[in-house]
C-alpha cells in the first residue's frame, strides 16, 4: 500500500461479483489530497459499487481499499461524507429535523452552513420532507452532505435529478463548501456539466478503470474534451 500521507484513497485489485457477474474486476486506483475527480462511466459500469465500497456498504470479494490508512469502518467514515445515488430521508421528518440528526450524528456537520447553503436555495427548513420535490430533496441531500467538514466526499450522480438552472448553483456548492485539503469524487453521466470543475477524471467501463489522469493531460493529449472523449469511448 502506498504509504504517500497525501493518499486519501487506495484501491488495490479490488475485485466485487455479483452472483458471479463482476461488477468490478480488478481495480487499482490512487486518489490523493487537495482534487476534485469525475468517477464517469455509463450505467451499469461499476461507478455505485466503487462508491459503496469505499463507503463499507459493501465488502470487496477480493483486494484492498484504505482510506487515509484505514479500512472501511468507524475510522473512515469520520472523515468520508458519501452522497447515494437514491434519496433516504425518511418523508415524515421537517428539513431542519434532518439538519439536527446530522448534528447529532456527525461531530464534524456544520449546521450554520447547511442553513446557509438552504437559503440561498430557497429552500424552507420547516417543511417536511414528503412536501418537497425530487430535485429539492435531492438539494437537501447534497447540502448534508458538503456541511460535513471530510476529508474524502463521495458524490454519486450529484446533478443527475435537478434542473439545468440548477446544476450550476450546485457545482458551485460542491467546489466552495470543502477545505483545500479534501478530495471530491464525483460519480456522473453528465460529462458536459461537470467537466470544467475536474481535476482528474476516472474512466469506469464493465466494472475495470480504462483511465486515470488529469483532466489537463487528457485534453493535451486526445486534443478533444472530456465530454468528447467520454462519448468516443462509450459510444454514446
């Protein structure tokens, strides 16, 4: 294992089937301090499986993962804040019902900022949950999320349920509301929207990583963009 202090991340040969299908097949990856890094892959590539495992949803049937040293556990999911693919707030519970169990669960959530992140998207921290739309929830979620002061934040598909107009606002959340010294993977489809915030970019495909590298690298060397490249590979 790398033994690099400025490693957040290290993946290696991990390996995870299901039902005899490999969702991820040998996967090496070193993720260091201080980057935002697109996780991006068509459906189906092994984007949510990386990201669960990271997260200790789920056990690699072969290989290793560390976190800033450690295995997925206690340890790591102090310093990990992981934003699921799917919605799982319970609908009874009032925004700011949310904002306190986050408080009280995470010594590292800061609730000024989560109140200040829902004002500036209008968004009322007295409604309950089950009166908010998709997308506003999903606005909820990701405000949860970046209040935590992390070391490592896992984002699976961030901007995939909201509106155009608000992806920007979003983004902007995402690259203003985490400390220079924490890494953001961010797991997405949505290559175009994404692509000007990236430092380096994974590319994911039938559960093995095809690339790894700087964006700048990547755009030096293919002469395309990200989203252009993105599109050759995965034939979209």
């Amino acid at each position: 294992m790398d033994t690099n202090k400025n490693v957040i991340l290290q993946c290696n040969a991990v390996t995870k089937n299901f039902s005899g299908y490999a969702a991820l097949s040998e996967v090496n990856l070193t993720l260091e301090k201080g980057r935002i890094i697109g996780l991006l892959g068509p459906n189906g590539s092994g984007k949510s499986t990386l990201l669960k495992l990271i997260n200790g949803l789920l056990v690699p049937d072969t290989g290793t993962i560390r976190i800033a040293g450690y295995e997925p556990g206690i340890e790591s999911k102090r310093i990990v804040s992981y934003l699921p693919e799917r919605t799982y707030l319970a609908d009874w519970m009032r925004v700011m019902d949310v904002l306190n169990f986050f408080q009280d669960f995470y010594d590292n959530f800061d609730k000024h900022k989560a109140y200040d992140m829902l004002e500036r998207l209008n968004i009322d921290p007295k409604k309950r949950l089950k009166t908010l739309s998709k997308g506003t929830k999903e606005k909820v979620q990701l405000i949860l999320v970046m209040s935590r002061k992390a070391d490592l934040y896992c984002l699976d598909e961030p901007i995939g349920g909201v509106d155009p107009a608000s992806r920007d606002y979003i983004l902007n959340t995402i690259i203003t509301n985490y400390n220079e010294n924490a890494t953001v993977l961010i797991s997405t489809h949505l290559i175009a929207d994404i692509e000007m915030v990236l430092d380096e970019v994974i590319f994911i495909k039938n559960g093995q990583v095809t690339l790894h590298a700087p964006v700048d690298d990547v755009r030096t060397k293919e002469n395309k963009s990200i989203d252009t490249l993105f599109r050759e590979v995965f034939k979209c």
